[in-house]
C-alpha cells in the first residue's frame, strides 16, 4: 500500500461517515428527539418552560 491508497481509503470512510450521520440527523423519526434536546437549555426556567407550552397549545389549536 503506498500512501495515495491510504488516502482514497481515509477520503472513503470520511464520506461513508459524513453520508450516515446525514442519513441519521434527517430522519424524520428522530424529530421528537431532537426537538426535545433543543429545550434542555431551558429545563430550569418556568417561565420559559411554560411559554413554550402555550406556544404549543395554540399551534395545535391552530392546526
């Protein structure tokens, strides 16, 4: 193996890597996760928390 074999090999495994994990981060099942990670910053405020209950409620009122 000389080094530009190693290389096309490291550019392959980069790529398969990249290709999974946007496979992986635009599932549409995973939208509930990653919605409910996005709130974390907010678990201790109750005042934040409760907003974007109301927000919630009035978008499924709306729907």
């Amino acid at each position: 193996m000389d080094i530009g074999m190693i290389r096309g090999l490291g550019t392959v495994v980069v790529m398969v890597a990249f290709v999974g994990l946007a496979l992986w981060v635009f599932n549409p099942r995973r939208k509930k996760d990653f919605d409910e990670a996005t709130q974390l910053p907010f678990a201790d405020d109750p005042e934040a928390t409760r907003h974007v209950e109301q927000a919630k409620a009035s978008g499924s009122k709306q729907q």
